[in-house]
C-alpha cells in the first residue's frame, strides 16, 4: 500500500542499514517479554529497534543497534505488545476528535478506523474530506470509512441523499478511506442496483466492505456475504458469534457505549480457533472511556470470558489490521512495520504504562505527552439546525378525525435501550387531538427536520417513563434530525426552542424551564468541551431525566436511537411513524378493523 506518511529515516535502505548494524536505531526498547502476534509467542529478552517511524529490527540483539544517540526505553521486565487497533468506531461526533484521543492514546490506542456518516450527513462531502484531512494531522493513525449509511439514510430536506452515489465511489478513492462503511442488510438483500455498484468499486480499489447485520441469519447471512459484506459488528449472541465466523466474515464484538456484546463470546468459541474474531468499541463515550477505559478494558473482560490473553490480544491488533489490509504496516511487531507499541505490566491486565506511536512516546503514565491538533472545517461547512419560522405547539399536535372521542393507536415501545416493538392502545382524543398522558405511559415524540423545511414526524412513545417535563436533542442517529419527547407540549417546545439557541445539543425541561443541557454547538453533533466537561454535562441531563422520572438506564443513548432505522420494529422519522420491516411510513392512528 502507498504509505501517506513515510519519513526519510525510515526508508527501506535505511531500515535496513540499521538492522544489518551499518548504523543506530533512533530509538530502542529493550529489556521486556516481546508478545508476537504473528505466532502467538511471548518472548523473553527480545527488543525493539526503531528507525524513523518504523521497526528495523526485533529480537535480543536489539541491544546491538545502540548508538550514542539513541533514545533506549527500559522495558523492565514488562510485555512489549503491538499498539491497540479500534476497527470499528464513531468517532465523527459528540467528541472534537482531538479532545477524545487525549483520553482514547493513553489507554493504549494507536490506530482506528472510523465511520463518517453522522458528519457527512450534516456537512456533505466537504466536512467529510476536512475530517479525513485532519487525520494526517493527528500522532495516531486515523482511517475512515467511505458513509454508506448517510448515503441511504441522510435527506438534504428535499427529498435527496446528502451525499450522492457518485461522491460516495470517490471518497472510496481517497487513501485514508479503507472500505465502504456499513451497509444496512435489508437495502443489500433486495439487490440494490446501487449499493452492488459501490460494492464493485470498493473490491476494484482492493478496499473493505463493512456490514451492519443485525438479525440476519441462515440463507440471508449467507446471501449478504455472497453480495460482497466481509464483516459485522452486530452478533449479540453465541450462535451469532459463530455463524459469522464459519461464513469467513470479521466478526467484531462489541464493546463500547452503545452495545456490550463481549457476553456473546461465552462458549462461541469451544472448538474454535476464531482467526478472523475482533474486538471493537463501535464508539465509546466520554464518561465510558473516562471510567471503563477502551480496548485495554475490552480485552481484560474477553480473557474473563475464557478468550486466552493472546487470543484478545490479536483480536485489537493484528485481526483488525488484516481485516483492512493494512498489515503490512499495522497490527504487530515486526521489521518494516510501523512502530505502534505498547508497555504493558502483564498481558492479562493489558494497562499500557507507555505508548509509542509512528516511532516516538506519546502517552506515557495515563497521559499525553505529545499536543493533537484540534480539527478545522471550512466556513459553513457544519450548519446548525435551524428552522424556517418559529416553532408552535401546534406543531407538535396529533388531530384526530373529527368526532371522535378515542382512537387506536401505534405506539413505539421500548423494549431495551435501544430495541422497540410495536403495541397498538386505545387512547382518548381530548379537542380534536391525541395528546400524551404520562401517568399511563405514554408520551409524545415527534422528528422535526433539521433543514428548515418543515417536516415533522409526530408518534407516541411508551417504555421510556418520563413522568413530566421534556428533553430534545438535535444528535440522531441516521438522518440526524430533531426529536423531542416530553409529557406535554409546552416543555417539549421549551426544550425543542433551546436546542435551536444552542446550536444542536440535549436538552432537559420542565415547568418551561430548563433543566440540563448538553451543547454541541459544531453543526449540532459535536461539543467543544474537554472530555472531564462533557461527561460531566452527559451525567447532569442524564440525573435529571431521571428525576423527571425516566426509566431508561441510558436515556442519552436511547434518545439518538429513536430514529434508527436499521433495528425493529417502529421508529419515528421527519416523515411520519416508520415500520422497520415494512421499510415505510405507516399511519399513526389505526382504522376501524385494521390490525
């Protein structure tokens, strides 16, 4: 692969120039137990010699590539592992990138992939390539994937996709994007003319295909391997585990702030070797990340689970790095390498004290030792949300046909944080309207469009437990419009209204007071603050709702999902109530005998 960031010390003659002993290693680690990847070997007394950004040489005669000007790192005993490798992350939103990887590095990060979906949505191609740009920028190794998801999901409020197919294949073009990121399986198993079209001109470029599989099994698993998907992040269970695994797919398990599926792996693997098994956040969020740690975390549980140490260790390095081809540079310890490593006290417990990336410490004892530039967009390139004219609380009624005293209704449950079914309920029309009646569950929730063209999705909601009050958010996932939930409709005005001042964020009101808010003044899906401040607000709003009498353990999760298309059963959306598997907008108040 073509290398955007080779440096003149590392060039293979002066690799190898090093390695024969014709001149010293710009840096040396020496003194440890090296953990191979490639053979699944610890061994004692090798050592690590460095020139430039990249290894020259490993093995006991790291010793020999000394010089007198030589940075040497005494290992003292401990494992020098490969640096952890996030394959599949969210990382274009919530966080400014560099405020996350000052917390995300010193856990033992080194390189990620990320989705782009949620910011391209917002910002189109052009936030998508500044962001792309700015990974160049960062001490780490930063990928993308191209937005698949935006592309089937996003809406420009008129009717169109924020980005196009043609734009799409382009970005896939682009070095720093390594696949197509994840596709939604119903739109790929009815054959999509154009999603076969990206497919093909991802494998042509030699790059990935992700996949979002969830609830896929039997024949359509295998029709969506055969299409062209090579990996997904979705298996919750055992038997899902394992039925990926043996179709060849990169099976991620999860382990981050929207799903914990590293219990899936409990007797998945009994008479396996799981070759192409890894482990991924799927995004990790400030106070998870703050409190849990990242991979190091993920992998300390797995080995609790029964996976051995050396199992999760090439799960979070040199799997993922293979999975995208990119092992030639990434993944493990050995010449020509990138020099992504890790100090480690002892493989099961997987705490890195020192974190070398591109050849050079940047995180040493739980904290940064290098600046990361923070990320730039053009002017204009992330609006906020906004609305035509002022918003009303007629907006946000449900009318009922006239002369009618009760209706039948759907109503989107919550069944999980973030699974629904739906439930049909008799409720009373109060003036023409369906209202919300907390005291009997049911709340109302609508999706206003972000664009200001004035479409506004309005459903009830049951499961979430809000007792009064109403919280609103301008972060969801897939189209990433507006959504409200509250117990009336002058508080979820409030909150709505508030959200619109701030520039996007999540806000908590009640009495038509607010309550807490969280801003994410960057096009409405990023904050500025340090990660310490932003758990800090997440925790406040998240208290409060919960004072508010919400049952949700996460309701900061179960807000973003309420849109998301890609799991049953309904969902609300700008357009109106949406079934899942019907793939279409149904109509909120049921007929007479209809089911």
């Amino acid at each position: 692969m073509v290398e955007r960031d080779a440096a003149p010390g590392d060039s293979r003659e002066g690799l190898l120039r090093v390695a024969s002993g014709e001149r010293p290693a710009d840096l040396v680690v020496r003194g440890g137990t090296l953990a191979n990847v490639y053979t699944g070997e610890l061994l004692d007394g090798w050592g690590v010699a460095v020139a430039g950004r990249r290894i020259a040489l490993i093995g006991p005669e790291a010793d020999a590539c000394i010089g007198p000007d030589t940075t040497v790192i005494e290992a003292g005993g401990q494992v020098i592992a490969p640096g952890f490798v996030d394959g599949h992350t969210h990382l274009d939103f919530l966080h400014r990138l560099d405020r996350y990887l000052e917390k995300a590095i010193p856990t033992g990060l080194t390189a990620f992939v990320t989705e782009t979906p949620v910011l391209c949505t917002v910002g189109g191609v052009p936030a998508v390539e500044a962001f792309l740009a700015h990974l160049a920028r960062l001490p780490i190794t930063g990928f993308a994937t191209a937005p698949s998801i935006s592309y089937l999901c996003s809406d420009t409020g008129g009717g169109q996709p924020r980005v196009t197919l043609e734009e799409v294949a382009r970005l896939l073009e682009d070095p720093a994007v390594l696949g197509l990121g994840e596709i939604y399986w119903p739109a790929l198993l009815a054959g999509r003319p154009d999603l076969l079209t990206l497919i093909a001109k991802a494998e042509a470029l030699g790059k990935c295909v992700d996949g979002h599989t969830a609830g896929a099994r039997g024949r359509k698993l295998v029709g969506l391997a055969a299409a062209g998907l090579s990996s997904c992040h979705e298996p919750i269970t055992p038997d899902e585990v394992r039925a990926r695994l043996r179709l060849g797919l990169y099976t991620m398990i999860r382990d981050g702030s929207v799903r914990r599926d590293l219990p899936a792996l409990r007797g998945a693997l009994t008479g396996m070797s799981p070759r192409r098994l890894m482990l991924a956040s799927d995004g990790a969020w400030a106070q998870h990340l703050m409190e849990q740690g990242y991979l190091d975390d993920s992998a300390r549980q797995a080995v609790r689970l029964g996976l051995a140490p050396m199992q999760a260790l090439q799960a979070t390095t040199l799997v993922p790095a293979e999975r995208f081809g990119i092992d030639d540079r990434l993944g493990g310890l050995a010449p020509g390498r990138q020099a992504d490593l890790v100090l480690l006290s002892d493989l099961p417990d997987f705490r890195p004290g020192l974190v070398i990336a591109r050849g050079r410490v940047v995180a040493a004892d739980g904290r940064m030792t290098v600046a990361i530039p923070p990320p730039t967009f053009p002017d204009g390139c992330l609006p906020s949300p906004w609305a035509a004219r002022p918003l009303r609380t007629e907006d946000l009624r449900i009318p009922a046909a006239p002369g009618r005293d009760r209706v039948r209704v759907r109503v989107m449950h919550l069944a999980a944080e973030i699974l629904t079914r739906a439930v049909v309920r008799e409720v009373a029309v109060r003036d023409g309207a369906v209202e919300a009646d907390p005291a009997a569950d049911l709340l109302k929730v609508v999706a206003l469009d972000r664009h200001g063209a004035g479409r506004c999705g309005r459903g009830l909601l049951s499961g979430f437990g809000l007792s009064r009050g109403a919280v609103a958010t301008s972060v969801s996932f897939d189209a990433v419009n507006l959504v409200a939930v509250g117990g009336n409709d002058a508080d979820m005005l409030a909150a709505l209204e508030r959200v619109l001042a701030l520039g996007g964020g999540m806000v908590a009101a009640a009495g038509g007071v607010v309550r807490a808010e969280v801003p994410l003044p960057l096009g409405g899906i990023i904050s500025e603050k340090t990660m310490s401040a932003l758990a800090t607000e997440i925790a406040a709003l998240q208290r409060v709702l919960g004072e508010l009498g919400c049952v949700r353990a996460d309701p900061f999760l179960t807000l973003q999902v309420l849109t998301f298309t890609a799991i049953p059963a309904l969902r609300i959306r700008e357009r109106g109530l949406w079934d899942v598997r019907e793939n279409r907008v149904v109509p909120l108040i049921l007929d007479e005998g209809e089911a």
